[in-house]
C-alpha cells in the first residue's frame, strides 16, 4: 500500500529526485530510475506524502473540479442532487470557454474588473502610506508610545465582521453618527451608501482603516532592524532628514515593504467581507469586486449560476497569478533577491 | 496470491460498506406503530424578528404539549436570506431544516427544483377545499400540492393620522395627490411626507400594476417588464424620490422604512399586514388607533398590489417526515390561524377562519381581505421567484441615478429572456 502512494507522489512531484552526492552516479538513468530513487529517499517520500495528500484534497481537488465546472454550463436546475425521495440526475453539458468568451466580451466582468482594480490600487496606496507615517512616528521615543501602538492595533484586533458593521451603523442614513455630526454642524447629511460615487469612497475608508494596523507593525519591525550606525553615518555626512529617509530607511525596508505590498495587494483584491457585509455591492452594483460578484453568481441569483462563479474564480486566480510574477520579475531585476 | 487476497478483502469491505449504506432504518423519530409521533421537527420561520417572531415561536411550541414526544426546534430565518439559505441548505443534503416558511413565489421553485416533498395525500394537507383559492394556488406545481398556505397578504398605504391631521390632509388615492400630500406635511410638519423603499423590488409592483405594466405575461410567454408600462412606472419611483416627495435607502431598507415611520420621521409607507406587530412597536404608536390603513395610490392606468403570503412546506430530505406533516397541519388549522390573527393581525388562508371571533372583528384584516380579493397574482411557476434579483438591482440604480428607466427595463428584460427560455 504504502508503496502505491508514494509512487504516485513521486509522479505529482515532478521526478527530478534530487539524489545524495554519495551515490549519485552521473550516468544517463538507468531503467528503474525511479525504483532507485525510491529505494534511496524513500522515508523523506513517506514524511511528504501526507501533506501532499491534503494539499491535494484541500486545495488540488476544488481547483480541479472549479475549472472543470467553468468549462459546463452548471447551475442549481442541472447539477445531481438527491433529496429525500427525490433522485435528480445531473444533465449539465460540456460548453468548452464559452463562458470565457462571454466573461471577456461582455461589459459586466470589464467593468467589474475596472472597479476592483481602482479598489485596489487605492486602498493599497492609502494603507501604505498611512503605515509608513505611523510606524516612523512610532518609532521615535515619544511619551505614551505603547499606547499609541496598542490603540493603533485595535482594528486589527476586532473580529473584521464586527468593525464592518460598527462602520454600517456610522454611515446609516438618517440615525449614523456621521451623518448626526454632520447635522449638528449644519450640513446636510451625506448618503454615504446609497450614493455610487460616495459608497465607493465609504468602502475604500473601511478597507483602509481594517488594514493600516497590519502595514504599520509590519513595516515598524522592519525600521527596528535597520542598524543605527547607518543613521549615525548619515548625519555625520551632514545628511537632512528627507535624504536619511529616503536613502537610509526606504532601502532598509526594502525586503519588508515588497512582502507586505505583495500581499496585501492580493488581500485587497479578494476582500470579500468588507465589501459583502458594507454594501452587498449596492448602491445597483456600483462597489461589486470580482470575489463578490463571483459570490452572487453562486449564491443570491437564481437559479444559481455554479459555472459563471467559476469562470470568474478562474479568472481572478489567473489575474493575481499575473500579478505576482510580473512582480516578483520587476523585483529581481531590481537586484532583490527573493 | 497476495493480491488475490487483498482484491478479495476490498470486494468485500465494499459489500459490507454498501449494505450498510442501503440498510436505511428510520432511527430517526416517525410514527410507531402505537401512532405516537416522536423525533426532532426543525422549523425555519421567515416573519418579522423582534415582533412577530415571539408569537409564532409561542404557538410552534405549543405542538410539543400534544405530543410530548416530538421536539419542535424554531429558528428564525431573516426573510432576505431565507431563500439562498434553504437552497444552500437542501443542496448541500446537511443543515436544511424539515419545514420551512416559503414565500408564495419560493414555493413552485423549490419544488422544481426537488426539494420539497408532496403532501398530497399527507396528513399536512387537511380539508384541501377550505383554502382560499388565491392561497392555494401558488402551492401546485406539476399537478401536485407542495405546501400548505400559512398567511396571505397584499399591501396598502400605511399612515400616520396624527401627522395627517397636523398637516391637514386626506389619504392620497393618486400618485399625484400623494406628491401634493407630501409637499403639504413637508411645509406644515419638516418631515417628509413618504418612504419608498428602495433595495427590495416587491415595493416597486405597486407602481408598476399601477401603469397597467407587470414584470412577465405567462400566458402568452411574453416579457412585459420593458413596455412603456415598466419605463413609465420606474419614472414614477424616481420622480417621487428627486422631487423630494420620498425618501429612500440604498442598503437597510426595511430597518430605516420601519424606524422612521415608527419614529413619526415619515407619514406614510407602503407595506403589509406582516409589518403592523413591529410598527405597534413604535413610540407613534403607542397608541393603536393613529395608525391608518388604505388601498396604495393609483397609478395612471389602474390600481393595484401584489398578492403574497407565505406557505408551510416539508423539506424532501427530511429524517422526519410523519411529525412534519402533523407539525405543518397544527399550523395551518383554523385554530392556529384564528390566534395568530388575535395576535399578528395576519390573515388566515382558510375561508372558516374568516368566519371566528377574534378575525371577523379585526380591523387589519377587514381592511386587507377585499385588498387581497382584488390583488394581483403573479405567475406560480419556477422561475417567479428569480424575477425580483435581476429588477431590484435596476431598480435601485434608477433610484440612485446610475440608469436610466429605458435602460434599466431593457437590461431586466434581458435578464428574463435568459431566464425564461423561449420567451419574447
């Protein structure tokens, strides 16, 4: 048995079987390769197999199985299903891209897609630059600092769900803080959900005061491993302020800020629960993301839409995998290693 | 010979594992041979939470004390997730409870889509003929009965007389007069004189009947939601809502609607008898009789409003069919109904209900009876329950001026096109 799995995890793996310099030979592989190769690491195949196994299960079989459902036309009325004493037999049929072609051609998944990276690239950018100011401020020896720190945290610390919807009842219309204040000082109040343009700026606050807390301890432990004698160099050299910042902290950071910008561009882009519990993508569908949209597809429409969801999953993980590598390649040529 | 043994030790493993996968003893509760019945009955009920809620978990319970053996679990399911829910639910084979609360347009779609079981012939479906015809008829499907109506409901103007009287005016019976009304309580009063609710497109039939318009035309398979009679209603809505005659929300609607007519912010509201519990529940209202009902104003080609209500249906999958039939019959009973009308101010959907003592003298429903009587039914087939995702996105676009009402009807009837195959 045991040699079954891990014969087909060799297989999954690639067969580039990195062997032991000792026994490597450096002859063209004999047959039995593989056999060998097994006979050697077997026990490193055996420790790997069971992540391997669920890996597979967790993340290998959904992926499969939602690129599979992509291709079909899958939805509520066609998938098998047997309830009780009612037996229905699937009768969804293969519809090859189709519903790519339909995704790519049409107005909703573009414009959609217009929207989220707008969504994005500003909350991102916002967050970014909030961090930094903080985690520098933060990193000075001012009175009250862990406080400071601690309360800065405190979104971060608060269920999301819970803080989304404290920030809906900020916003309500007639009876929300905001719009209380607002009157108080004699200005009408603003629709801040029901209007398009300012339920997107609603969102993009939410989002950035959810994700600041991670930016700035991100990027405070990454200027407390900048050495201070590079500091001390600096201004021996008579530099200002401005020029230690920007030729002394923001290399420093470096490693750091690509990581945090890297993944919280990813975060940002599937930021399911702010959007979802914020709005559900109203007013219309004027703040809908592609996770949120893709969500309807599966879940509020009906009949539920199973293979359009999954054309735009496929299409999101196909978009983030662009994403990263250009990335990362921008990155290397820049001399980062990463 | 190795491997004979272990293919011979799997053929095996197979057939004990398939046995007892087909060994499907009832463990679960049903009937015993003494008749008793026993088990777990899960009900998801959809009515209005903090209000009518209380009442209903009161009188699921009291099932318990005639038979003590069966367990009734009630859960509260907010409406607008009720429906995405109970199909996640009954898909999925795993959480679905065994009777839920089906809004009239639910039921013909879960039924088409195998979820609920047939109660023709059942003990949930007693004295077939004593329903309401209009009740009745949105629980067939396919020639079979699968629910049993529970409350039927339509909708009406909702007013405040105090803020009437302050103002003075007189109901509005025109879409006109009801701007003119508003205009006169905004000038007298500071409040605005209606709420019109924005993120929910049952509030928007009304408008739509009105025109002489409907969302479709099932007897001659015809989309009808981009005639003139669609357009015009949507330059209705947003006329109201840009001339400051109402007020509406994007997000929240039935929370800021129900509050602020509560809270004698707007005079009137359209809704139905499921709101009145909540809305006794308001400082305006202490007192019962400021509270007036009328017929939703006309519109320039008709008056009208949507007939709903709610049906009991039995989940297919359930582990416990017999005590869900008997718990869906204990709900629909005259006796049932005639409390929950004392209480709730709904209306019952058999005719010998209208006919006790607590519902022949109830004010509520001696306004909404003739109002259901002439209300306009939609079409119970599957799809009725997928018109309202595709219009309440347009709709709350036009009321946010992001569409045009040529736009927004084009795109809702395209949707339906989709939707409906083969119809024009």
């Amino acid at each position: 048995m045991a040699v079954h799995t891990s014969q087909s995890v060799v297989k999954a793996a690639g067969d580039d079987v990195a062997r032991g310099r000792s026994r490597g030979t450096g002859n063209p592989p004999p047959p039995g390769r593989i056999r060998r190769a097994l006979s050697t690491h077997w026990y490193a195949w055996t420790m790997v197999a069971p992540v391997v196994v669920v890996i597979g299960v967790i993340i290998g079989y959904p992926l499969v199985r939602g690129i599979y459902l992509s291709l079909t036309d899958a939805n509520e009325r066609n998938v098998a299903r047997s309830i009780g004493v009612n037996h229905l037999p699937a009768t969804y049929k293969f519809v090859g891209l189709d519903n790519y072609t339909d995704a790519l051609t049409g107005n909703q998944f573009l414009g959609t897609l217009g929207w989220t990276l707008v969504w994005t690239v500003s909350c991102v950018s916002i967050t970014f630059g909030l961090g930094m100011a903080l985690a520098n401020i933060l990193n000075r020896k001012i009175a009250g600092r862990s406080a400071y720190r601690m309360a800065l945290i405190l979104p971060w610390a608060v269920p999301g769900f819970v803080s989304v919807f404290a920030w809906r009842f900020l916003y309500n219309n007639d009876r929300g803080l905001l719009n209380k204040v607002l009157a108080g000082g004699g200005i009408d109040g603003i629709n801040w959900l029901g209007d398009p343009t300012i339920a997107k700026i609603s969102v993009i606050v939410v989002n950035v005061w959810l994700g600041v807390p991670f930016m700035m301890v991100a990027l405070l432990g990454g200027l407390q491993s900048i050495p201070s004698e590079q500091y001390e160099a600096a201004e021996m050299d008579g530099a200002t302020a401005w020029q230690r910042f920007r030729h002394v902290t923001l290399p420093g950071l470096r490693p750091v800020s690509t990581t945090v910008i890297l993944l919280s561009t990813i975060w940002t882009f599937n930021m399911f629960p702010v959007i979802f519990l914020l709005t559900r993508g109203g007013p219309g569908e004027a703040t809908q993301i592609l996770v949120t949209q893709a969500y309807k597809f599966s879940f509020e429409v009906s009949p539920r839409d199973f293979a359009q969801s999954s054309t735009w999953g496929v299409l999101i993980l196909v978009l983030l995998l662009i994403f990263a590598t250009i990335y990362r390649r921008v990155l290397r040529t820049q001399g980062d290693d990463w | 010979m190795r491997r004979g043994i272990t293919a011979t030790a799997l053929v095996a493993a197979l057939a004990l594992a398939a046995t007892a996968c087909g060994s499907d003893d009832k463990s679960d509760g049903g009937s015993k041979s003494s008749g008793e019945l026993s088990g777990t009955v899960t009900w998801w009920d959809t009515s209005t939470a903090g209000s009518e809620d209380k009442v209903f978990k009161k009188i699921a319970e009291g099932f318990e004390k005639l038979h003590p053996k069966v367990d009734v679990k009630y859960v509260n399911v907010p409406f607008g997730d009720a429906q995405n829910k109970f199909k996640n639910a009954a898909q999925a084979g795993s959480g679905a409870p065994d009777v839920i609360r089906s809004e009239v347009a639910w039921t013909p779609e879960f039924a088409d889509l195998g979820y609920l079981a047939p109660l023709d012939g059942t003990p949930a479906l007693q004295k077939e003929s004593d329903f309401l015809k209009q009740a009745a008829a949105s629980t067939k499907y396919n020639g079979k009965t699968y629910a049993v109506p529970q409350v039927i409901d339509s909708m009406g103007i909702f007013y405040n007389k105090k803020m009437f009287k302050a103002a003075g005016v007189e109901v509005p019976t025109t879409i006109d007069e009801l701007k003119t009304v508003s205009k006169k309580i905004k000038a007298k009063t500071g409040k605005t004189g209606f709420y019109l609710r924005g993120d929910d497109a049952y509030w928007f039939l009304s408008f739509l009947y009105g025109e002489g318009g409907d969302m479709v035309n099932a007897a001659d398979k015809t989309v009808t939601i981009d005639d003139a009679a669609g357009v015009k209603a949507m330059k209705v809505v947003k006329d109201l809502v840009d001339s400051g005659a109402a007020k509406t929300d994007a997000t929240d609607g039935w929370d800021n609607m129900q509050a602020s007519f509560k809270n004698g912010d707007v005079a009137m509201m359209i809704n139905g008898p499921w709101a009145v519990a909540d809305t006794y529940t308001g400082k305006e209202f202490q007192d019962k009789a400021n509270l007036g009902v009328a017929p939703v104003p006309s519109g320039s080609a008709a008056q009208g409003a949507p007939q709903g209500g709610h049906n009991l249906a039995v989940y297919a999958g359930s582990k416990n069919l017999d005590a869900s039939y008997a718990f869906v019959d204990y709900m629909t009973s005259v006796k049932t109904q005639a409390q929950v009308t004392k209480e709730l101010n709904l209306l019952p959907t058999r005719t010998s209900a209208y006919a006790e003592e607590p519902v022949v003298n109830n004010e509520i429903v001696g306004f909404f009876k003739p109002v259901v009587e002439s209300a306009v039914e939609r079409p119970w087939i599957p799809e009725t329950g997928s018109l309202f995702a595709p219009l309440v996105t347009e709709y709350t676009k036009v009321l946010t001026g992001q569409t045009t009402p040529e736009k927004a009807v084009k795109t809702t009837g395209d949707s339906y096109r989709k939707l409906l195959k083969g119809w024009k």
